[in-house]
C-alpha cells in the first residue's frame, strides 16, 4: 500500500497499484487541469451495476420498480455522501481555494462524486472483482437496514399503513379493463380513496401488478396532497 492518503486506502480495505489514480480520483475541478470528473461517470455507473446486483440476489421476492425504488435510495447523493463521510474522504479532497474557503469538503455533491471518482479510479487499477468486493463492503450496512425499511414494501402496504396512520378508510381496487390475448393481457385497475376523492388507475401485466401501480399513483398524490 502507498504512504500516500494510506488512512484513506486502510479504511477503503485495498492499496491502489497506481498512485495517480487515486490522486486523479481525489482531485475536484476546482483544482484546475485534470480532475476526477471522467473517473466519477465511470464509477457512478459501476455502483449502480454493483448495487442493482446486490438487491436483485438478496430480494428475490422484489418486483422491478420495487428494486429500482430500494436502489435510488442506496446510491442517491446524500447515501452516497454517507460513505464517503465514512470514509473520511473529504480530508483528502484537493480542492481549489474558493472550495476550500467554503467548506467544500464536507459538501454532500462534492463527497458524493469524489466517491463514485474513487470507485472509478479502483476498477481501472484493479478490474471488477476488486471493485465489486469493496463496493460490496461499502454498502452492507445500508443493505442490511434496507431490509426492513419502508421501500421494501410495495406501495398498497405502504398506501395501506399511510391511510390507517390517518385514520381514513383503505381504498378500493377496481378492474377497469383487460386487453389482449390471453397470454399477453393488460389490465387496468383503479385505486379509488373515497374520503379523500382520489382515484387512479395503473396497467401492467397482471392485475396484481396493476394494483400496485395505482397504488403507487395514489401515494404520491397522498403525499403531495
């Protein structure tokens, strides 16, 4: 393991082979010349592949908006900023002055991107298995909590308990339709809220699926309501 930023390698759990990778990584524009910002595209994309991975081996029972909900809220910005607090990263930024000056370092966009940088940076030193093990590694905490977290459910228990936590009455589930051969129907269900004089209605595949939908539809409108 290199000297250099070796607090950071440590609790990163790998020693980078290329130290100007790892410096590349930690490097933010405002530091003029070349910075992280290639690295960070790479490793935006490398997170979610790993992340999306992850949950689709350890939720087999999920759904695909379920899944793509669950991972939004692992690898969003402030998640993302998260880690990198984890990982003390922001003493290692190389920033410009007015960065610095402001605080920059402790900046959740900026710690957010320096990690999908660094992640970036060690697939190209060490190939994806490497990568995949630390991102892994990374991530377990958040994706053991996940496991009873409200994005799990799907969104009629989740449309269900925000109705009773109001005291209001569940909605009803109506099949507006169905279309197509019988081995490629699509159904249309309403999801109707007669206290609150909501309706909605969501198509998929199979009836359950379409309930879902609507429900998903009538939870954001009750939570923007």
């Amino acid at each position: 393991m290199s000297k250099a930023h070796a607090s950071l390698q440590e609790a990163l759990g790998y020693g980078f082979s290329d130290r100007g990778l790892l410096e590349l990584a930690l490097t933010h524009r405002s530091a003029g010349g070349r910075n992280n910002e290639r690295l960070e595209f790479l490793g935006d994309a490398l997170i979610n592949l790993i992340v999306a991975e992850e949950l689709y081996r350890r939720y087999a029972d999920l759904e695909e908006g379920d899944l793509s909900r669950l991972r939004a809220s692992l690898v969003n910005q402030e998640a993302l900023a998260d880690r990198a607090r984890e990982l003390d990263l922001g003493s290692h930024l190389k920033l410009g002055p007015g960065e610095l000056k402001s605080g920059g370092y402790r900046r959740a966009s900026i710690l957010a991107d320096a990690l999908e940088a660094l992640v970036g940076a060690l697939f190209l030193d060490a190939g994806f298995e490497a990568t995949s093990a630390v991102v892994r590694r990374l991530f377990e905490t958040s994706l053991i909590a996940a496991s009873s977290a409200g994005s799990l459910k799907d969104p009629k228990t989740r449309l269900q308990e925000a109705l009773q936590a109001r005291d209001l009455p569940l909605p009803v589930y109506t099949v507006v339709s169905v279309r197509g051969e019988p081995h490629q129907q699509i159904f249309q269900v309403s999801c109707r809220i007669e206290s609150l004089q909501l309706s909605t209605e969501g198509e998929a595949s199979s009836r359950r699926g379409a309930e879902q939908e609507a429900a998903r539809l009538a939870l954001e409108r009750f939570d923007n309501g």
